[in-house]
C-alpha cells in the first residue's frame, strides 16, 4: 500500500471530520448570525419551489442510501439478500434519486447565475459549493456506470468495508480496502471527504439548523397594523348655497376672517 493512498483515505477522513466539528463549533459560538441558508425566495420566487424541492428529495435519499450501504455489515443483510442484489438496489435507487438532484441542483444554479438580483446576493462560497455539490453528484452517477463492469457486488463490499473501518478506527485496513478501486469511486470518496471540510465555511451548515425546538414555543402573536380610516366630508345642510355660486367672491381661507377686502386689508 502507497503512503499517498493511506495518507488520502486512512488520515485524511480524520483531519476532515475534525475540521468539520471544530469549525462548525467555532462558527457558532463565534459567529451565530451567520449560521444559516441565506434563501433568496423573497428575491425571485419563480421556480425556486421545484428547483429546491427536487434537489432536497434527492439528496435526503442519496445520504440515507450511502449511510445505510456503506455502514451496514455484510452479516445484517446476507440473511435475505446478497451483495450482487445489494447493489443492483443501490444502482437503481441511486440513479432515480441523483437525477432528481441532479436536474434540481442545475436549475438552482441557472437561477442563482442567471437572475441579477439572486446574482448580487449571493456570496463566492455559495456559488461555489454549487459547483462541488455539482461535482460530486456526476462524479456519484459516474459510479453507476463503473458498477455495471461488477454485478457481483465485490465492489460495493470494499468501499463498505472501508467506511466501516474508518468508524472503527483502523486507518490501516479502511486505506487497504479502498486502494484497488476503481478511480472514479477515489475521487467521489475524496470529494465527498472534502464536503465534510467546507461545511463550516459555508451555507451547508443549514443542514443541521433543523428548528426542532418551534415545536415546543409558544405560540407568536403577529398583528398587522391597519390602515386609519379616511375621515367623512361634511355633509352640508340642505339649502346651503356656495358663497362662489352667489356672490362670484371666492370662498375665505382658513385662518382669515370672512368679509370684504378693502385695499388688500382685510
């Protein structure tokens, strides 16, 4: 084994998770009103919901499928399915749901580079963690193809293999197992340790912001100031007469006394 193929996939997932929970802790002790999403719906509404929806339904799964396939023991599921049917699953769940991401994630990036006002909010890192999450979702779909090379599920055994050692703390063995893979399964590993790096310095860290704790408040009271009522013209007695209509004398103005002018004094 390489000492630059232990040093990638034996300590580099080490030096990722910590940067992650160190920087997350930092960013919110230090820095709590920048911890969120900064959505820009208010800004341009226009296809945002499908955009996003799409995106976040297909994600949410491709995180649970990779959570379950990877650190579910072969011991678990050889009892009622095999490692070849494993990963003839996870092929075909996977491909449905990183499609799904992938067409949503293109049309939040369309929208956020091609709307002005969205152009002018946005800040380089989320511009630029579109474009790793871009990255690592072909690089995903990329895997499917290779998979096709290995029905066996052989594959899919190793790369399990490796994360479950990495939770286990054996460095060694996880960067063995990963060594003879195929390239593309290296760099998605790779780039999806590397998420783990910018998720502190960027709008990711939303992911674990769910506001939980509304369930339990108590309940707001919002009331929207009204608008005061127009105050009603007086209604004139009846067989009131303009002083215009019958003099042909303009009417007084307020704060001058009623009468005739006599050489501009009143």
């Amino acid at each position: 084994m390489s000492n630059f193929n232990f040093l990638l996939f034996g300590v580099y997932p080490y030096i990722a998770l910590a940067i992650c929970l160190i920087g997350s802790w930092a960013r919110f002790d230090l820095s709590q009103y920048s911890w969120k999403a900064g959505s820009s719906q208010m800004l341009q509404p226009k296809g945002m919901r499908l955009a996003s929806n799409l995106f976040h339904v297909g994600v949410i799964f491709i995180l649970c499928g990779h959570f379950v396939g990877l650190l579910m023991p072969e011991a678990l599921y050889h009892s009622f399915i095999t490692s070849g049917q494993k990963q003839v699953v996870a092929m075909v769940s996977g491909g449905f749901f990183g499609i799904l991401c992938l067409i949503g994630l293109v049309m939040l990036i369309q929208r956020r580079l091609g709307d002005p006002r969205v152009r002018a909010s946005s800040s380089r890192s989320d511009i630029a963690i579109l474009f790793v999450l871009l990255a690592q979702l072909v690089l995903g779909l990329l895997t499917i193809i290779a998979s096709l090379g290995h029905l066996d599920g052989s594959v899919m055994v190793l790369l399990g293999t490796w994360a479950q050692s990495i939770v286990t703390l054996q460095p060694v063995k996880a960067a063995g197992a990963i060594e003879t893979v195929n390239v593309v399964y290296k760099l998605h590993v790779f780039l999806g340790l590397t998420l783990f790096v910018l998720f502190p310095f960027t709008r990711l860290v939303h992911i674990v912001s769910a506001p939980v704790w509304y369930l339990g408040r108590r309940y707001q009271i919002v009331r929207q100031k009204g608008v005061k009522p127009a105050m009603p013209r007086p209604q004139r007695p009846r067989g009131y007469e303009s002083p215009v209509a019958t003099s042909g004398v303009a009417a007084p103005q307020p704060g001058f006394a009623a009468g005739k002018l006599k050489d501009g004094v009143n």
